[in-house]
C-alpha cells in the first residue's frame, strides 16, 4: 500500500470545526458570491444560505493565514453546500487559521 489518498468518506470523517465566517467566494462566470461559512476542515467547508451553485463549481475564498484557495463544489442539500478544497492545507496553517476563525477557544476542538 503506498501514499496517502484518502478515499470521499475519510475525508468527510476529518475534524469539522464550526465557524461563523462570511467570505466571498469567486466565481469564475458569476462573479463575487457572499457565502457564510459553518464549518471547515483541512480538506473543506460547508456554507449554510448557499447561493445558486450546482455540483462541480469552483470558487477561490480568501481564509486567514491561508489566503486564496479554490474549493469546488462536491454536495448540495437544501441551504448548504459543501466543498473540497484543491489541496489539504498543513496542520500548523489549519490550526493558525482555526485560532482566527474562532476567537472563543470553547468552540475549539481539542487538538
């Protein structure tokens, strides 16, 4: 067995930290669409109040610490959607960025 892919179902299993977060998301034909972010993981995020997306969409967010990254589209239901970042961001700059993103350390997962 070599490398470390991480099957679909392993990935939704990673640690989800609730946020409350708006951010822009840019698209590349509709252009900037306000998103509130709920939770997030190293391997994504989950907005509630979707605007009009549909499964494929990419969107490039600005995060603290991080910066730019794409996500794209992998699920909708109802309100929310959620999406797969283009890359695992590094444990140090996950766990920067969650320090920033929940300035109440009770919300934070005990890492």
């Amino acid at each position: 067995m070599s490398g470390a892919q991480l099957s679909v179902t392993d990935q939704r299993r990673a640690t989800r930290h609730p946020v409350d977060y708006p951010v822009i998301g840019e698209h590349r034909t509709r252009g900037d669409l306000p998103m509130h972010l709920a939770n997030i993981s190293a391997h994504g995020f989950m907005i509630d109040a979707a605007p009009e997306l549909a499964r494929g969409d990419r969107v490039v967010v600005r995060l603290p610490v991080i910066g730019r990254i794409e996500a794209y589209c992998i699920w909708i239901a109802d309100e929310r959607a959620g999406f797969q970042f283009e890359r695992i961001i590094r444990l140090d700059d996950f766990d920067s960025m969650i320090e920033a993103l929940q300035p109440n350390p009770r919300l934070r997962g005990r890492g």
